[in-house]
C-alpha cells in the first residue's frame, strides 16, 4: 500500500473514532434523561453522519488523497471499529464510471441500439427491460432504490429469481442514474452503527469535486 494511502487510512481511522467520542458523549449525557426516544438516537446517527461527510469532503477534495485512492488496488478502505457500547463500520470506495440508465426513458431507439451488446454479454433480453421501463411508474431514476425497483420488475417478467442469477446482478451494477464525466470525483461510502440494541446504517455516494462538492444518493435505515 502506498505511503499516501496508509495516510489516508489513519485519517479516517480518526475520524470515526473522534466521531464516535462525541456519539458516545451526546449518549452518555442523556442518562440524565429517564427515558431517550428512538428519534432522538435517530438525530444523533444523522448528526453523525454529517460529520463523516464534511470530513471525508475536506479529505477528498486533495487531489493527491484521491488520484492515489484510485490508484491504490484496494477497492475499498474498511474500518470496524468499537467504543463500549458503541459498534461502528466505516467503508469507503472506489466508483467507477457507469452507464446511465435514463437514456432508456430520453431516448429509447437509441438506448436499445447502444446497449443491445450489454445485455447479449448476460443472455439477458432488452426488448423486456425495455417493456419494464414503459410500465414503470418512472419518469426517470433518480436514486439507487429507484434503480433497484425497475430491475426487480424485470426480474418478474423474466420469472427468474435475482437472488440466484448472478447475470441479472451483474447487469444492475452496469447501470446508474447519472452520467460520470472527468471533472466528477466520486467515492461510495457505507456506514453501519451499533448504539446498544439498536443498529443503523447508510450509504451514499460523494461528489468531492473542487467547484462542487454534493451528497448523491443518500439512504439510511434503522432497526
């Protein structure tokens, strides 16, 4: 691994432990509280959440962390990490360039020429998807989840079972919702959290371009 990239992996590595200091600090002081509501733990994980962003922002807007990030043959950096109660998983990765899935719902004929060969590469039909597509009640997909649910009514209408079609998994991963250029400087990052018996997690992508820093694609669960 690279000088810059160990570097890079001891910076976050302080991030979330400094990150899960406050956490626990926030926790602690509503002990004085007889009882703390799941919205409040909630607002804590969300504040959290931020504060990952902003510093993976100042972190990734370096422009030598992230060409050696993309450099480095590790796909991704993963951080388990634990404080008393507190269990947490910080992973961050690479995005590579992928193709846009509107085209289907801007330009159809094109989009059925273009990607015909994709979908030969996994014996798959696009004249199906393609139906999929029509009689979705999408106008275009904006987010992941959207992404996800037009592929399982393509599964439907194939009678095939995703879970145990590898191709059909492997095509999803092809596509995204928006298009990837030069100047965008994208990492994934997925983010789980144990406070005591309740568990969340979320993942989201980052633009850290310099001109434009954006969160895309955030979502976030809770159980």
């Amino acid at each position: 691994m690279q000088k810059k990239a160990i570097i890079l992996l001891v910076t976050l590595s302080f991030l979330a432990i400094s990150s899960l200091l406050i956490l626990k600090s926030l926790t602690l002081s509503e002990k004085y509280v007889q009882k703390v509501n799941a919205e409040h733990h909630q607002t804590q994980v969300f504040l959290l959440i931020k504060n990952f962003q902003d510093e993976l922002f100042k972190i990734f807007k370096q422009k030598n962390i992230y060409d050696e990030f993309l450099k480095n043959d590790t796909e991704c950096f993963s951080m388990p990490l634990s404080f008393n109660y507190i269990l947490s998983n910080l992973q961050v990765c690479k995005y590579q360039d992928k193709i846009n899935i509107n085209k289907f719902f801007t330009n159809n004929d094109s989009a059925i020429k273009e990607f015909s060969p994709i979908f030969d590469e996994y014996n798959l039909n696009i004249y199906t998807f393609n139906n999929s597509v029509k009689q979705s009640k999408f106008k275009s997909i904006s987010s992941s989840k959207e992404l996800d649910s037009l592929f399982k009514m393509y599964t439907k209408k194939l009678s095939q079972n995703r879970e145990n079609n590898n191709d059909l998994l492997q095509l999803q991963n092809r596509f995204s919702f928006f298009t990837f250029s030069s100047k965008n400087r994208f990492i994934r990052v997925f983010l789980k959290f144990q406070l005591e018996d309740e568990k969340f997690s979320s993942n989201f992508i980052l633009n850290t371009n310099y001109e434009k820093q954006e969160v895309i694609d955030f979502e976030f669960s809770y159980k």
